[in-house]
C-alpha cells in the first residue's frame, strides 16, 4: 500500500511545503504520515539512510542545484576534473569557488534531522549512512565514523594529486586567505592541490561505492533524507535496497523519480518531520 504523496509536487517556490502546512486539515495529514513513518522505523532492524543536499541547507549550506546556489554564481563546465588538473585559470576558479564554500561549512552545525539519525545508532537500529554530502555534518552529530559512507569525499581535507600527501583544510585555506595564494601547491613536489571530494568527471571511490551497495542489500528499510535521486550512481543506491526487499521512506522537499517505489513518502522539513518521526519510534 503506497501512502498519498504530501503535498501535492511543489511548484516554484522552495518553501510552498511549508506555508502548505499551516492549513489545519494538512496538519493531521502530515501527523499521520510522520506516525505512518515512525512505525516503519519502530519495526525496522537494519536500516539505511542516505542523505543528500537537503538535509544540510537546514544547517545553512547552501545547496549548490537550488535557485541562488553555488551554481547560479559560478560556470560548473570549469570545475570538471580534467579542467582543474590541465588548466591553471580553472584551478583558479576552482580554489575561489571552493574557498567560498568552505567558510560556510566550517562552522555549520548538525540540526536535528543530523541529531535524529545519531539516536537511530543509538537505539541499534542503524546499519550505515550513505550520503552525497562532503560537509562531515553526520561525524559533527555524533554517528561513528565507521557507519558513514561518504560517496562524494570529504571538505575537510586537501590531498596532493602527484604524492598523496594529506593537508587539513584550513591550513591551506590559511594560505590562500593570508598570505594571498590564488593556487595552493604540494610542499615538496609542487603538485597540484586538491579537497578530497568528487569533481564532476572524477570517479567515486570504488571501496565506499561497493560498502553503500552491499548495505543496501542487507537492510531492511532505507530511509532518503534529502535527495532528488537524480545524480548517479549514488542515485541508484535506494532503488538497489527496495529490489533486495527493503521498504523505502523518502523525505525530501521535491519529488524524485523513485517516489512510486517509497511506502511513505513525506514532503517536508527534514528536521522538522524526520527529527519528530523518531522521536516518536523510538518513545514508549
Ligand atoms: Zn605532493
């Protein structure tokens, strides 16, 4: 039995949803969806949860496909991996762009739909974490590093491309802001410098895309917090879940292509519905 898509496909605004849910006969919809949820959770062992863009914009990152994102400011054809290692004007760009991000990130802080996953660990009933996102929000809320598949890399860290050695972040974010470099360089052999994320155009890491499947084929419900679903492979990594048996919640502020697959699906806040989903699992 598939529940009722809330609310009807948003239009243009983002916060449409939102506004949607101050209606009176909306809110006991939206209670009986969150209690619809907190029931598959209550009778789940094992589950996934993946995590995309929407679940941090509620901790001010800003996500980069969004009306006003990173996107709209900034020409993506020059961060594809090759540009960056073959051309030292889009390494320019590149390293502008990213800095920018950073700051945001930083200093961002878990909200509760961060803090709601880390009571799942707490309760047994977490297998892993798969998520898109390179802002380390899910290690800030607590869950252990070993349950968190990060499928696009990680911010926090600058690897060498020519010897592999490894710089915090904000070491070189103080080069590039104090002493006034455009373009950060290796130490000793000058290579090029690199965050440890996934450009456009660079391959996942095989090891995390091989742990998020094999997950996928062992839980038994997945829960999508904050993901159109629409970049691959990491998209496919649901689907691969709801074909080895496992029920799909899927929450997320639009709809996705594999909302028909989803027991419940919820079009809401994050923190908001999936903070108080849980809460309500995991209470007498
Ligand atoms: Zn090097």
């Amino acid at each position: 039995m598939k529940a009722k898509i809330y609310p009807e496909p948003a239009k243009d605004s983002v916060w449409e949803t939102l506004i949607t849910l101050q209606g009176g006969k909306d809110m006991v919809d939206i209670k009986k969806l969150i209690q619809k949820g907190a029931n598959m959770i209550r009778d789940a062992k094992s589950i996934l949860v993946f995590t995309g863009a929407g679940i941090s914009t509620e901790s001010g990152i800003p996500d980069f496909r969004s009306p006003g994102g990173l996107w709209t400011k900034y020409d993506p054809s020059d961060f594809y991996f090759q540009r960056i290692i073959s051309d030292e004007k889009a390494r320019e760009k590149y390293w502008k762009m990213s800095s920018e991000y950073w700051d945001v990130m930083r200093d961002a802080k878990p909200n509760r739909g961060h803090l709601a996953i880390k009571k799942l660990e707490d309760a047994g009933k977490l297998l892993a974490i798969v998520t898109q996102n390179i802002d380390r929000l899910h290690h800030k809320a607590g869950n252990s590093p070993e349950k968190i598949i990060e499928l696009h890399g990680n911010a926090f860290f600058v690897s060498c491309l020519s010897c592999g050695k490894k710089y915090d972040r904000d070491e070189i974010e103080r080069r590039i802001k104090e002493q006034g470099i455009k373009v950060p360089y290796g130490d000793k052999c000058g290579g090029i410098l690199k965050p440890d994320t996934i450009s456009f155009g660079q391959a996942l890491p095989q090891d995390k895309l091989e742990a998020a499947f094999r997950c996928a084929s062992i839980c038994d419900l997945c829960i999508v917090l904050g993901s159109s679903l629409v970049v691959y492979p990491a998209a496919s990594v649901p689907s691969h879940a709801v074909q080895n048996g496992a029920k799909l919640m899927i929450i997320n502020r639009d709809p996705t292509p594999f909302d028909g697959d989803a027991e419940l699906v919820i079009h809401e806040s994050i923190s908001k519905a999936f903070g108080d989903m849980v809460d309500l699992a995991l209470s007498n």
